[in-house]
C-alpha cells in the first residue's frame, strides 16, 4: 500500500502436548517450543510494527512457585528484543551450570519462559497511545492460582466504556482507552465467578459464553489461565481471521495459515480454520475440543486480509490477489481503448505485487486472443515477418517506482513531511516515450491520496507520459473500521472527500446538515447505532463520479499528464474473495450495530472539527 494503513495485529499460541524432555529427545532441544514461538511470530511480522509481547504458563508447579510469566517490548525490533532478553536468561543459567540444559526438569525451574503454554503478541497500536504498557499480552495476577489470566488478541471492541462500568472498574488514564484492558477485566470477572462454583476444575465454555456475549467488535483472542487450561475464541461473524494445527505433540493457533504451515511444515488441509464463534478450549491435561460459544452469525471476514493484510505466501491468498487484478483488466483495457502499445503496466512497490501479475494475465488473455483472431482472418495471406511480429507482441512492463525504504523512519516528523514525502519514491528513467506512453500503475488500495499527490503523481509526471492511470485492487473506501484497523477518522478518506466537493459542486451542502442533524437526533435518543446516516452522503453520486472526483484531487498543480483512476467493483471483489465478504469500509454494511455507532459518531467529529477516533 503507498499509504500504509495500520495492520491487524497478529497473534501465535503454542500448547506442548509432552514433557519437555521428549522434545529434547525427539528434536535436540528443550526450547523446542520457545523456537516455534518466536518462528509463528517472524512469519507473522507482517502483522506488528509498534511492539510485541509473550507471555507463558508453567504446568504443575509446587505452591509459591512463579508459574505466569509476560515479557514486553516497544524497541523498534521487539520481536528481536524479547528473545534476545530470553537468550540472555539461558546464557546467565549456563554460565554458572554449563550442563543445564541436557536437563529438562532443572531448566524448567530455572528459566522463567519455559513454559507449556505460550502465547505470542504482535501490536499495532489501532487504540491508545504506542508505548510498553500497552502491548499485548495483558495479565490479571490473583493469589488463588485458577484465578490468573493472560490475555492477547487481534481485535477492537467499540463498547469498552460499558464494559468497564459493568465490572465496576477505574482503568486508569493509561488503560481507559484500551478495549484489551476492558475485556480482560469482564473475563476475569467471569472466571472468578465461575472458581467460586466449582471445586473439580473450570468450565472454560461458560466462562467464554458469559463473557464473549458482551463484547461488540471483531477478535482473535488467546487466553492462558492459572489452572493450566486456555482457549483461542474468534468472533460470531468471523471478521478477524483464525486458524489451529493439532498433532499429539502440540497444539497451535494464529492469525495466518502460512505461518503455522512454515513453522510446523504441514500441508494446507492440516491447518483448520476457527470457524465464526467458535473456540478452540484446551484443558490442563492436553485434551482440547472445538466448542460453538456465540450463536451463528451471517459471515463477514475481512475481506482488507485478502487485499492486503495478510501475507501472500498462502496460496488461497495468492490466488484471490491475482483474481483482485485479473477481474480489472477488462476496465484498463476499455479505459486505454484496447491501446496495448502504447501503455506501459507497472505496479506501486510492493503489496500490490501480486494484484499486478494477475492484471497481467488478463491483459495477456486478451492480446492472446487478439493474435487468435487476427491470424486466422489473414488465412493464406502472409509471410514469416508479419507472423513473427505479430505472435511477438507482449504488454509492456517495467518497474516504474522504487521505494526508498531508507527515507521512512526519517520522514515521519509532520513539520518535514510534506516536503520529504516526494522523496519516499523514485523513478526509473528511460522507460517512457514523452507524449506518447500512457502509464498504468496498479496498488492495492487508495486510502488518503496523500502518498500519491504528495509523491507518486509528481514522480511519475517526470518522465513524461501522455496520462497516468491509478488503478485501486480495492474498491473505494468510504467509511472507518473499528474492529482492528486504525481507519477511524472520515475526513482522512479521499472518497469521502470526494463526495463533499461533488455536493458542493451541485449545490446540495444542505445535505451535509441534514446528515449531521440526524446523527444527532440519533445521539440523543440513544440510537446512533440504529442506521448509518453517511450513506446518504454518498448517494446522489454514482460510483464514477466520485472515482472522477478523486483523480481531481489527487492531481498536484503543474502536472502535464492527465490523471485518472479506477477501482475494483464491490461485485468483482465479492467474486475473487468469495469467503471474506466483510466490506463495510466500501459499503457500508457493518456487521454489528457497534460499526453504525462508530460511523456516525466519526462524521459527527468531522462536521465539529474534531481530530478524533470514532471510538
């Protein structure tokens, strides 16, 4: 994405189904378990940029022994900087006992992160401020051992402030705007409740159905309780993906398929997915069931995991991306008038990499038949030169944008940005005819339109071509999310911009007012989450209005080449994603009355001039 938007967090959780010295039997090493962690971690690094964290739970432990232990990092390579905090403690051990760990009982007294359950965080920082205490995993400590709690996950609730007031809980400044501190603090209310009942172990299932039941928002969640059972539980509507791999020596779960497949080395059809609502509950002695805690729901997957957030290794994922592009060669064929040579195809580094291969094979499909068709109406009529220059035709590629990754840590103080930002991109010369080339340059979606006016559009202007087409994978997007992306603010998207020239260009501003007064009626009869009152913003302009409107804006002044832009269809989307049809950023649909709430409260801050979150 040329405008990086904020990731979905990821998480990893490990349970060792054995004693630790059949892995150092079987695999060489005690740490077995740790060295998946941290592999279920790298291969999610994708999904994490502001901080990182892990906690671990040691089994049958003696009474006053520490068994819960976290450890937490904000450092700008925090996977790096835990493990390399857990290096240091083995080497301090083996420094005074060089021998340790051929002995598996005497590390797992020693070492305060070789635990049988373990559970991974990586954070972006979608609610609260970017610091250490705010990363994942959380931790409730209690003196009744059963009573302890960890817990970690992807996910964003949008009804925190009730939560808090249900447990009767202050969290704090630090905590007040952490939806994480709102639900480990309903959870743990509910275990110790459930702990007070019961004498012969946890009913885990209860405890998630009580719980699980208040929360409005969309989640991947992992928990590890002090009686040595845990659980990862995925929301009614299966918004945030959620997949697990059993075999007799362990049992894992994470937000990406490919990463548990890269870790353990096992096939695709191994790795399950956690269906919508259900929860992988894994008990104390190893045994685990898959149990339905929220009632079925209509499903809506983020369909933003396949476009762009999750990472493309995984071969349903590949295939839909090249789909995203393929379904858009149709339109850049009619948008060009079928003017293949005299169009150069390209592609904004790098996460769109996959949409432009798929592009390529549907324009290649079309010259293909091309050729076909031209060939066969020549029957007898022609010679080997003409045949040779003809079946040599080919869409012309080149790497048009290189990004200089060195400049972004140095770009992000707001008093340079705007200046500094041209320079995030460059540009390969010699690679346009002046005048006559047009560009196509695809990337996975538009958010902002900052990037590509501040930067891109100038860049590619420097070599001269006759106009510049930006071809959005996705659709356009016209509302906020609040179940785990950082997209909360309606001022920020360009479509939205868009639709508030268009009505000022027609006249119908009033229409702007009557949106804001209804929000508002909404607001005091407390049912803002009833309807989503933006729609109507959007409705007097049809989809290619807007698509026009935003090329305006996104043209620098002083730019010789006419800009254009096309976007994927909701339609087109839908058939290439067919399992993820969370698309409330583009329609509007939100699948729990939270969204329609976050909606309205959003344009209610833009029309007050507030610089704010929806929630």
């Amino acid at each position: 994405m040329s405008e990086a938007i904020k990731h979905e967090c990821g998480l990893a959780f490990i349970r060792l189904r054995k004693p630790f010295s059949y892995y150092q039997q079987q695999y060489g090493t005690v740490f077995y378990g740790l060295n998946k962690l941290y592999l279920l971690m790298e291969k999610q690094h994708n999904r994490g940029q502001d901080g990182a964290g892990i906690a671990t739970v040691k089994l049958n432990t003696e009474p006053g022994v520490p068994f819960m232990h976290r450890l937490r990092s904000s450092a700008p390579q925090a996977i790096g900087d835990i493990f390399g905090k857990v290096r240091e403690e083995i080497d301090e051990i083996e420094k005074y006992q060089p021998e340790i760990t051929k002995y598996p009982g005497l590390m797992k007294g020693h070492m305060r992160f070789l635990g049988e359950l373990m559970m991974g965080h990586l954070r972006y920082a979608t609610q609260g401020k970017n610091n250490v205490e705010l990363c994942h995993p959380f931790v409730r400590y209690n003196t009744v051992p059963a009573r302890n709690l960890s817990i970690a996950g992807n996910f964003n609730l949008v009804n925190a402030d009730e939560l808090f007031k249900f447990v009767n809980v202050d969290p704090g400044e630090t905590h007040r705007n952490s939806d994480l501190a709102a639900m480990l603090e309903v959870v743990h209310h509910f275990l110790c409740k459930e702990d007070e009942v019961r004498q012969n172990g946890l009913d885990v299932k209860k405890i998630l159905k009580d719980a699980f039941s208040m929360f409005d928002g969309g989640y991947h969640v992992c928990g590890l309780l002090g009686s040595g059972d845990s659980f990862v539980i995925r929301d009614g509507h299966g918004i945030r993906p959620s997949y697990y791999y059993v075999n007799d020596e362990v049992i894992v779960a994470a937000s990406e398929r490919a990463a548990i497949r890269t870790a353990f080395n096992v096939g695709e059809n191994e790795v399950l997915e956690l269906m919508p609502g259900n929860a992988l509950i894994v008990k104390e002695n190893g045994e685990y069931s898959i149990e339905q805690i929220l009632e079925p729901k209509e499903r809506k997957a983020c369909s933003f995991e396949r476009i762009y957030f999750s990472r493309g290794n995984d071969e349903k994922i590949y295939k839909e991306r090249s789909r995203l592009g393929y379904n858009l060669a149709e339109r850049v064929l009619s948008d060009i008038n079928n003017d293949l040579k005299n169009t150069i195809f390209s592609f904004i580094p790098n996460t769109a990499e996959i949409a432009f291969y798929g592009m390529i094979k549907g324009l290649e499909d079309y010259l293909n038949k091309i050729k076909v068709e031209r060939i066969v109406s020549w029957g007898k009529d022609f010679d080997e030169e003409k045949l040779t220059e003809m079946v040599n035709r080919r869409i012309r590629i080149d790497k048009i944008a290189i990004k200089d990754v060195k400049m972004r840590t140095f770009i992000t103080a707001d008093t340079s940005r705007n200046e500094m930002v041209q320079h995030v991109y460059d540009i390969t010369y010699g690679t346009v005819r002046p005048g006559v080339d047009t560009l196509v340059v695809i990337d996975d979606s538009i958010v902002r339109g900052t990037t590509l006016r501040e930067s891109i559009i100038k860049m590619l202007d420097r070599l001269g071509p006759k106009r510049i087409i930006i071809v959005s994978s996705a659709p356009q997007i016209r509302y906020p999310d609040c179940y785990g992306i950082d997209m909360s603010k309606m001022g920020d998207f360009v479509a939205f911009q868009a639709a508030i020239a268009l009505l000022k260009d027609h006249g119908k501003e009033h229409i702007l007012q009557e949106a804001y007064g209804l929000c508002n009626e909404l607001q005091r009869t407390n049912t803002l989450h009833a309807q989503n009152v933006v729609r109507n913003i959007y409705k007097p302009f049809t989809t290619e209005q807007i698509s026009a409107k935003i090329a305006e804006i996104i043209t620098p002044k002083g730019i010789g080449a006419k800009v254009d832009v096309i976007y994927q269809s909701i339609e087109s989307l839908h058939q290439a994603c067919p399992n993820n049809l969370g698309d409330w950023y583009f329609t509007g649909n939100y699948p729990t009355p939270g969204g329609n709430r976050v909606v309205n409260k959003a344009f209610m801050n833009f029309m007050e001039g507030k610089n704010e979150r929806g929630y």
